[in-house]
C-alpha cells in the first residue's frame, strides 16, 4: 500500500506529465513551416514523454517497483533544467521545478518507498539494524 508521501510524489509526477503532454500539444500549433520535422519531433517528444510520466505515476500507486528508476532519472534531469533557469527573471521557475524534484527524490529514496516497493528495507538498513553495537 503506497504511503502518502508516494501518493503526493505521484501527484507531482503526474502534475509534471500532464504539463509535458500540453506542451506537446501546444507544439502542434508552432510548427513553422520551414522547420516541420523539428516541430513534429518536438511534439512527439513531449507527448510520449508526458505520457511515460503518467503512466509511471500510476504506476507508483499501485506500487511497481518498475516506475522508480524513471521517476528518478526524471527528477534528476529535471534538476538539471532548473539550474538552467537559475538566472534573472526566471529564477522563481528555477526554485519550482527544483523544489517539485529534489521532494520527489526524497521520497523516491526514502526507506519506507523501498519498502513499499520491493517488500524490504534497503540493504543499508538492514545493516544498521543487524549491528549488535
């Protein structure tokens, strides 16, 4: 049974692929015509994208231990894109997408997802409670 801190990183991450799917489609009416191939890529891109994220979202609710790995590198690249916002006026986007990420990861990575995911504490754990110190 996911706890609420998955059910809230899966709202996240479903929040994240709903927004990748309407830019996708919003791509659809920027195609130009001298760049039709960029345009479709682009659209498609983002609608498979978003799409992979919703499905991972959900995914994560019925607590698939599949879904964690592109839920991470998703948030990581997200990261990555926040820091590239980092500067001027759109340094409050920045702080968005890097605070959306960096809650996501710690409860992706989070002892009691791994339970809930893999029926079992992570190896690090267990050697914490296995010390007889």
């Amino acid at each position: 049974m996911p706890t609420t801190a998955m059910k809230a990183a899966a709202a996240v991450v479903c929040l994240e692929g709903l927004t990748l799917v309407g830019i996708g489609v919003a791509e659809i009416f920027a195609i130009d015509s001298e760049r039709i191939a960029l345009g479709v890529t682009n659209t498609v891109f983002f609608v498979l994208y978003g799409a992979l994220l919703l499905w991972c979202a959900r995914s994560l609710l019925a607590a698939q231990s599949w879904s964690r790995s592109p839920i991470v590198l998703t948030q990581l690249i997200q990261l990555g894109v926040a820091w590239s916002f980092a500067g001027g006026n759109t340094r409050w986007l920045a702080a968005v997408l890097a605070l959306f990420a960096l809650g996501v990861l710690t409860v992706m990575l989070a002892p009691s997802t791994t339970e809930v995911l893999y029926g079992r504490r992570s190896r690090w754990d267990l050697e914490e409670t296995d010390d007889p110190k």
